[in-house]
C-alpha cells in the first residue's frame, strides 16, 4: 500500500498547518482565535457577543459568550509579549452581573492598552464592560440599555435579597463612574428612569447620546478603534523608553 503525503504547498511547512488548524479550532471554540494560536499581529481582538454567561448555563440556542473562556484569554493576553494591545468588540444584550463585572476588571486591570468598540448592542452589563478600556468607542447607530438589575426566579429571604441586590448595583454603578466621565446624577436619572422600556424602567442611548451622556469616549467604527488602539501603543512604548510607567 502506498501512504501519500499531502501536498502542503510551496514552502510551506507542517507547523503552518498545524496553526492554521489551531486558529480554526479556536473560532470554532471561543469564537475568536486562541491567543497562543492567534495570527502574528501585535494586537488582540476579542468579541463579546450575545448574552454573558455566568455560573448558570443557558439554553443551547442561545448565543452566548462564556466568562470562563474569556478570562484566561485575557490573561493570554497579558503575557505574551508579541500582544501590545487588546481591542474588545461588543454586540450584547447583557447577562450574569458577576461575569459581566469579572471581565470588565479584568480589562481595567490589563498592563497593555484596550480600546472597546460597540456595534449593534452593549447593554445592560455590556456597559461596565463597553467603558472599561482606556478608551471607547461606539458605532452611530449601536445602542446602550442602562437598567436597574433584577433578579429572576424564586426570592427566599426578601430583605436580605434586596439587601444584596442594592449592594451589587452599588458595585456596578461605582464601577462605571470610575471608568467614564459621567455624573453619578445623570447615570442614575438614565438607569431608573420611567416610561422609555415595556415593562421596565431604564433607558436606551444611542451612539451619540452615549457620548454627549460621558459614558463613551467617541463616535466611530473599526479604523477609528484601530487607529486610537495604535496611538495608545506608542505612546506607552515612548512611556517605556523614557523610563516612565506605561497604561
């Protein structure tokens, strides 16, 4: 019997092939390239798509984006020194607070420049996560959903229940106040206010109201995201070779 080799190309050497294969597998996977995998680029791009996943695992015909994948892609991120930067894209509709917030300081806390872009949707959770990067941007016509958190299922122990919720809103409010220019005064006037939402309280902005608002840096789409991503890379390399501290 004879065992024929595939033809690989001119050039072209097995480990290529078994990148690309590991590239493949990591979009099949996480959605995304695996950070080990990912294509020789000094920057990271990772999308945060449909609803966060949490501790809770949800339906399968939901699109989901899991935190559990996300975060040591992150800290793959932070270690590699081929990755200068980090560009985190967002269409989501929400989803677990505690794995909302997870990823949001874990890209608040990473040594290398972050820029988050918006397009389609960054609500609910999405927004602590939409303006934890260093800088932010949101397409004209994405939009932000900023709502009260609530809790679905059956509530054992009312008081210490809401004692609890009121704490952990308190925890996304901070965070968001800490990592934007708006006011706590407009934040909170958009996240319970009436009668825009059926059935529910809150407020949708849309692309350039989230900048007039202070919650967004600017209007813009991939280039502009690219384009202030690099800015953020050289100047943290002048930072460095000055022997300041980089972002």
């Amino acid at each position: 019997m004879v065992h024929r080799v595939p033809y690989t190309g001119a050039g072209q050497q097995p480990d290529d092939e078994k990148k690309k294969t590991a590239v493949v597998e990591g979009i099949q996977q996480f959605g995304q390239p695996n950070v080990a995998a990912a294509p020789d680029t000094n920057i990271f791009c990772l999308t945060i798509i449909g609803q966060i996943e949490g501790h809770l695992v949800l339906p399968p015909q939901n699109k989901t984006t899991k935190y559990e994948h996300i975060i040591p892609q992150l800290v793959a991120a932070e270690q590699n020194p081929k990755i200068e930067g980090v560009l985190i894209i967002l269409n989501t509709v929400g989803g677990d607070v505690e794995a909302g917030l997870a990823i949001a300081e874990m890209i608040a806390t990473l040594s290398k420049p972050t820029v988050t872009l918006v397009l389609g949707g960054g609500h609910s959770i999405g927004v602590p996560i939409a303006v934890s990067a260093d800088y932010s941007i949101i397409a004209e016509t994405a939009t932000m959903t900023i709502h009260p958190i609530r809790l679905n299922g059956l509530v054992i122990g009312v008081p210490q229940t809401f004692e609890y919720l009121d704490k952990m809103q308190d925890r996304v409010i901070r965070f968001i106040l800490n990592h934007s220019s708006i006011s706590e005064q407009e934040l909170k006037s958009l996240m319970f206010k009436t009668g825009e939402l059926t059935r529910d309280i809150g407020t949708t902005v849309i692309g350039a109201d989230a900048v007039t608002k202070g919650l967004i840096n600017r209007v813009g789409g991939i280039s502009d995201a690219l384009r202030e991503l690099n800015r953020l890379i050289e100047e943290r390399k002048q930072l460095q070779a000055g022997g300041g501290v980089g972002i």
